[in-house]
C-alpha cells in the first residue's frame, strides 16, 4: 500500500528497507494507539473485525479471493470471512490483554499483560482475506502492529482487505498502521526481510515458508500441514457421520487444512457407511475411474493446480468421468495402501477422500497413524463413535494436538460455537511437526506476561516427604 504508507521507499531493490520502514511505522502507530485502555484496544478489534464481516464487504473479499486465486468458492468464502471473525471477535471480547490480566494471592504473584510489538503476518493464498483480518485482530488485541506478508496469488485480495481494515481503524480514531500489507510485488526476499525486522513471525501456509519463518532469527510461530484422517467406528451414526463429512469436505473446495483427506471404515459397518456417503452427494469411483483421477490430481508427483481447489465438474470432466460423477458433491477413492509412494495418502486439496477399510478400531488407529506419518503428523484426525473410550485411545497414543468426535472436521478443528477450542484459522501441531505451540493460536499468544512477585509463608516440604517413597524403595 505505497500510496498509503508514502514513506516507504520505491526502490525494491532495497527490500530490508522497505521492510524497516514498515516495522518504524508499525511502532509508532504502537506509541500513538491506546493500547494500555482495555476499552479502546477492544474497540479498535471490533474495527478489524467489521471491516471483513459487513455483509457487502465479506460477499466481495469472497468473489475477488476466488477470481485471484482460483481455490475454493464463494459460498464457503463469505462463510469463512464472517463465522470466523464473529468467532474470534466473540473469543477476544472476552479476554483481558492490557494491565493487571491476572491475580494469584496464595502464589503471591500479579500478572501484567504487554505487546509483543510489530507482528510480521505471513498469510496464505487459500484464505487470503479471513487469515490477514484472524491474524490482525489477534495482534491488535495484544496492544501490537501488524505487517501482513500476504500470498502473491492473492495480493489483490489482501491489499483491498487491508485497506478496509485500516479505514474502520481511522473510522475509530485509532492509527492505520496498526495494519499495514507489504508493497507488490511481494517477493520471498521482502517477505524474508520483513519476517527479520519485525518483533514476532506468524507464519501460516506452505511448510518452505514456516521453516523460513523459523530461521529467519525473530521468535516465530508456525503450523504444520494437515492431512486429516477420520475414523468412522462401528457404534457410529452413519447418516450424521455422512452429512458432516460430506459438509465439511466440500467446504471451500477442501482447501482447509482441517478438510479430511483420508476416511477409516470398520469392516462391519464398511458398505453401509458407503452407503451413507453417497446418499450425502458422494461418487464411489471405480477402479479404472481411480486411476484416471490420480493420472489428473498429480502431474509429475506435483499437485495439479488447474484441478485443485475446484468444483467436483471440474476434477470430473479433466479426468475424463462419467455424469454422475460430474454431478456429485465429492468423489470417494478406495486404497488399501498407505506410504509415501502413494499419493492417495497425502493432502489432495481437492473433493478426493481416500477410503482405507480396517478389520476393527485397533487397526483403524493404526492406518490413522499410517496416514499421518505420510503427512499431518501433529495436526489432527477425527472419529465417529458412540464410544468416547475411542476417541480417547486416539489422544493417547498418536502424536496430534486435537481429536474431534462426531464433528464436521473443518468447522470444528479451527474453533465452534459448540466446543471450547478457540476460533482461530492457524493450527499450531506441536514439536511433532516442529511448531512451537501445541494449540490453536490465539490472543495469547501475542503478549508477553510481566510478573509482580510478593513472598508468601514458607512452602518447603521436609525431605522425607520428597524423597521418602524412593529411599524406602532403593535406599539413600
């Protein structure tokens, strides 16, 4: 936004700049913004917020996100700009993030909340609106600057969503450079620029740019890629299992990292469960028809842009298949191997669900934990059951930070109104896919905690009492 930030020099040579300048400006829009009064900094969330969600406004970030990029559709998109800012805005209006946030009388500690300072926002081609507005509304809650790094493919999108954002800001009498975008063309040395001047990375989308992110010498947040597997257990409720499957693998075309990928069926219940599926819009592909969608979705072991991300016609008639499988929400695609040498285990970012069959639910955990050894390890997998004795067999023994039970993955996975997981677009996965959290992020993550420490009475237990077990066993 050059016209809008005039300071920011013209020659993009000269990226660290570019960059620095931003950050100065981010800093003191910082100075200038009430962000030790609760009550304005909540304000000028509520800004952020509806800038995206205004109806008109969230229908137009949607048709540009998909006339620029070419992923998702519109429907989903005007869903995701307005359910995940509401949620978020709902998640944030509750939270204290400026003063005293916290009080610990018996521990003798106070909790004051601060800024992180000026956040580098590293966004996503697939969400190029909703993830800038998630991202800057965090941010801002903690009292910070933010600087979006927006995808290239969606830089139109972003820019006009920044500019929003920053108009509500100046509707409020806040400073705009709270928000500020990169100049285009966004390139990987600006980006990378940026990410070493500013205070803190968040970085979500490819796994290059969360790994640059990460050596880029600033303390970053990253998220690791999804490849969601989901169980549907013998006790399952087969046509509500099927209706939100099919709900939340045609959202958006599947580009959600929270979209399954892969299905699990018990042997028992495995034709009925098809069954189901289909009758919820699912197209059971044949052999032959397998084949030809694998020879479509992969070209030369990439990912075939032109098919990703599109509506089931599109895959259907560029795979050469049948009308019925034109007119079908999704395609289910069965496999009984599971590998790195076979792609129907990866993220296919397309309305492709790989079905794998599994003799009983020890089994299916183990093709879950097949599948995200391939990819998505840390990220998630779901299950349809009756028995939560199974979804928590899941939680202890495979490295993902979230199982959802009986849910419509993509909406539940990033925050819902029906569970307590925060509303969030970035899902942090763990050491397993070397992030550094274990959650969703959120508000959080974007103060840092200063700590009043007063004395207490004497909390020292005697000797005996730490040691006492272990002597008796093995002696002093």
């Amino acid at each position: 936004m050059l016209k809008d930030n005039p300071a920011i020099p013209l020659d993009q040579s000269d990226p660290h700049a570019i960059a620095e300048q931003l950050v100065r400006q981010g800093q003191a829009a910082m100075e200038a913004f009430q962000n030790t009064d609760q009550a304005r900094i909540d304000e000028a969330v509520t800004a952020l917020a509806w800038s995206i969600y205004k109806p008109e406004r969230a229908r137009e970030l949607a048709e540009l996100a998909v006339q620029d990029t070419g992923l998702g559709n519109v429907p989903s998109k005007v869903t995701k700009n307005t359910r995940k800012t509401f949620g978020t805005l709902r998640d944030l209006s509750r939270a204290k993030t400026t003063g005293i946030i916290e009080e610990i009388p018996d521990k003798g500690l106070v909790k004051y909340a601060k800024p992180v300072g000026v956040v580098a926002a590293v966004c996503p081609s697939t969400n190029p609106a909703a993830t800038p507005v998630n991202k800057a509304m965090m941010a801002v809650k903690g009292g910070n600057a933010v600087v979006i790094a927006p995808s290239p493919a969606g830089y139109r999108t972003t820019a006009l969503t920044v500019k929003y954002m920053r108009d509500e800001l100046a509707k409020a009498g806040h400073p705009e450079d709270l928000v500020q975008i990169l100049p285009a063309p966004v390139s990987k040395d600006l980006t990378q620029a940026l990410m070493e001047a500013a205070d803190l990375v968040v970085c979500t989308g490819s796994q290059n740019n969360v790994k640059r992110a990460y050596s880029s010498g600033t303390v970053a947040i990253g998220v690791g890629a999804g490849n969601v597997p989901v169980i549907i257990d013998t006790s399952a409720d087969l046509s509500d299992a099927a209706e939100k499957i099919c709900a939340s693998k045609t959202f958006d075309n599947a580009t959600s990292c929270s979209s399954e990928n892969s299905i699990i069926i018990i042997d028992e219940i495995y034709e009925d469960a098809v069954a189901a599926l289909q009758r919820a819009g699912a197209y059971r592909t044949s052999a032959s028809e397998k084949q030809k969608i694998i020879d479509t979705l992969w070209v030369d072991g990439h990912l075939n842009r032109h098919v990703i991300a599109k509506d089931a016609n599109v895959l259907a008639e560029a795979a050469g298949l049948n009308e019925s499988a034109a007119a079908a929400k999704f395609f289910l695609v069965e496999d009984d191997v599971i590998g790195p040498d076979h792609p129907l285990s990866d993220e296919k970012l397309s309305l492709v669900l790989t079905v794998y069959r599994a003799i009983d639910f020890e089994d299916a955990k183990d093709k879950v934990r097949q599948v995200l050894d391939v990819k998505g390890i840390g990220h998630s997998c779901g299950i349809h059951t009756k028995e939560l004795k199974h979804a928590h067999s899941l939680a202890e023994d495979l490295k993902v930070v979230r199982v959802l039970v009986n849910q419509a993955h993509t909406f539940g996975n990033g925050g819902g109104f029906n569970s307590g997981l925060p509303f969030t677009l970035s899902m942090g996965c763990g050491t397993w896919a070397g992030n550094s959290i274990s959650e969703n992020l959120n508000y959080k993550h974007f103060i840092n905690i200063t700590h009043v420490v007063t004395t207490i009475p004497e909390d020292k237990p005697a000797e005996e009492e730490l040691f006492g077990d272990y002597w008796s066993k093995y002696g002093k």
